[in-house]
C-alpha cells in the first residue's frame, strides 16, 4: 500500500480551482485507488509522472516506489496544461527531496 500526500501547492490549487464536489472525488480518488494501485491515469513522459483527469480538471501527482509514496503537486484545466506539467518536470529533483526531508523529519510519514 502507498501513502498519499498533498504538498501546500497542491492544497491551494485544489481549494481554488475545484468545487466541493469535485475535491470529494479528489479524496475519493486518492482512498480507493491510489493507495492501491498508483499507476493509473496518463503517465507524462516518465511512468512515476501521472495525471488525472477529474470533472474537465487534471490533477497530477508522482510516485515514489522506494518509500511507497504518492506526491499530489498540482491541478490544471485543459489550458494550463502544457505548462503545468513543464513546470512539475523541472522541479522533479525538489519534489523527491521534499518527500525524503518528511520521512527523515518525522522518523517515517508525514504531511508534505
């Protein structure tokens, strides 16, 4: 099993762009399928790179196999899409280092 966690960007990102309705399926989404099994969605150019798409909006999150985490990083609509995702690939590096200063900071999971 994996676990999942929401970096701040992520939190605002969703809050703003997203109704009630669809932040429940974000939850949902997260609860049912990718504590089980990540790999769903579109991948972006790497396997652990995925996007979602929930109601017209993408949510996007990567995959940490070695700690057994799943990062969500942003949401976009269809038209922020190209630059979201170019935004998230070249900050690959700082997410995998934020994922691994929670592990060592709390001593095992935390929130991102």
């Amino acid at each position: 099993m994996y676990q999942v966690f929401r970096t701040a960007r992520f939190e605002k990102e969703m809050m703003k762009q997203l109704s009630s309705a669809e932040q429940e399926a974000v939850a949902n989404f997260e609860k049912k399928h990718l504590v089980f099994d990540p790999y769903v969605g579109d991948h972006l150019g790497y396997p652990f790179f995925r996007e979602k798409k929930l109601s017209g909006k993408r949510v996007y999150f990567l995959i940490y196999d070695d700690v057994k985490i799943v990062l969500m990083v942003s949401v976009s609509d269809k038209k922020a899409q190209h630059d979201t995702i170019e935004e998230i690939k070249l900050h690959l590096k700082d997410y995998y280092a934020l994922v691994k200063e929670v592990l060592t900071r709390h001593g095992g999971y935390g929130h991102a």
